[in-house]
C-alpha cells in the first residue's frame, strides 16, 4: 500500500512507500531474551520445562515481575508466554546432551566416611601430601581453598589423620557421613548442566550435600548416613530415567 501525494494543481507527485515500524518485532525479541536469561538462571524453572509439568501461563505469571523490572516497561503477559513457549524448545534440546550423560553414568556409595576441615598453612600441606603418598590405597579425597583444605576419607582411619593435625588448625569435623560417587563418561566435562543436575535432584528430596567435589568424570557428594539411601534411589531413578 502507498501514499499519495498532491500539490496544490491537483497534479500526482511520486507514491512513497509506508515505513513499516519494526519496534514490536523488536521489542519481543528483547522479552524472549530477557526470559531466556531469567530461566537460565532458575533451574526449578529449566525442570519443569524439560520434564513437562510447568503450566506456561503459570511460569509466565511467575516470572512477569522480574521480566518488567529487566524491560523498565509493563510488558503484557501473552508475550512472555509465548517467550516461555519458545524457551521450552531450546531447553528441550539442551537437557538432550545432559540425558546421554547422565544414561552413561554409573554409582558407588562408600559408607562409614568422615569429614575434616583444616586452616590452610604450610604444616598441614605438608601433612597432607605425606598423607596422599602414605594412604594410596585408602579413600581419601582432598579439596582446598584459599584459606581451608577438607579431607573426606574412611571413617576408620579418623583418630590416627585427625592427631596428626594440632587442635586449633582443625576448623570442623564430622563423622557418620557417605560418600556417593557418579562416574561418568568423558564428555561430562564438555556438557554443562550435567552436576548441576545431580544435584537438583537430590535438592527435591530435601537431602543435604554435606561436601561435594568433581574430579575428572567422578562427581563426589558427600551426604548423611541416614541420607544415603534416599540419595543412592533418587540418583539411580535419574539415571534410569534417561537411559528410557
């Protein structure tokens, strides 16, 4: 459709095409971004789109505050809807790469483990290391911070590591913990979402992780001993259930 132009002669000038305003194009482009990015960041949210039972309209009513604060605008509730529709695919796509991982995972459980957090210095690094190089073929597991290192290792060995540190190095120490070790394959270091995903599960359950640590393929979750169980089923039921 054009306009047309006349001059005071009555005569025809040149038709000029219509600018059609693009700013609604746009402007839902910036809503689903926007929507993007808040579920990326909610991962009850990334759940409840890959398993199915999150109501769009629901979600979007959930989500529409946060969305007019990011926008600075009052956005319409039907175009954020339609952005949470259009977020549904991506994420479908997304938790495949996580389900392939997660079918080829496997689960060990160590029970009976202990838990000791010691002030970083350099006594106790050296304690440590002589530690790694003497209990070779003990569970031991390390993680260190800036100002802490924790061991996770096999409750009976608790009297003879904890004399070896002074008493006011020892920052905490529990015992009657497990250990639940998920091996997975290599690509798991390549797939975001995957550890993430262990642990919302166990999240759901309302189970504590105590510790966690990731060391190459083994992802470690360090729980309660009255946990374990409830821990050892709610894993094997995710990994079951990508493996269907």
């Amino acid at each position: 459709m054009t306009k047309i132009d006349q001059n005071k002669e009555g005569r025809k000038s040149k038709a000029l095409p219509i600018v059609r305003d693009h700013r609604n194009a746009i402007g839902e482009r910036s809503i689903s971004k926007v929507v993007s990015k808040i579920i990326e960041s909610d991962v009850a949210l990334q759940d409840a789109l890959r398993r199915g039972y999150g109501n769009f309209s629901a979600i979007a009513r959930i989500i529409k505050p946060k969305v007019e604060e990011m926008m600075q605008r009052d956005v319409k509730l039907q175009s954020i809807i339609t952005a949470v529709k259009r977020a549904k695919g991506s994420y479908g796509r997304f938790f495949d790469n996580v389900k392939e991982v997660i079918a080829k995972s496997i689960i060990n459980v160590r029970t009976d483990v202990v838990k000791l957090s010691i002030e970083k210095t350099r006594r106790s690094l050296a304690t440590i290391r002589n530690l790694l190089a003497e209990y070779q073929e003990e569970f031991l597991q390390v993680s260190e911070s800036i100002s802490a290192i924790t061991i996770v290792f096999d409750q009976k060995l608790f009297n003879e590591i904890r004399s070896l540190f002074k008493k006011e190095d020892i920052l905490e120490e529990k015992t009657n913990l497990a250990a639940i070790i998920v091996r997975s394959p290599k690509e798991i270091a390549e797939t975001p979402g995957c550890i993430a995903t262990f642990y919302n599960q166990l999240s759901r359950r309302q189970i504590n992780i105590d510790d966690t640590t990731s060391c190459f393929t083994d992802t470690i979750m360090v729980v309660k001993m009255e946990d374990v169980g409830a821990a050892f089923s709610a894993l094997t039921e995710l990994i079951s259930e990508a493996r269907r």
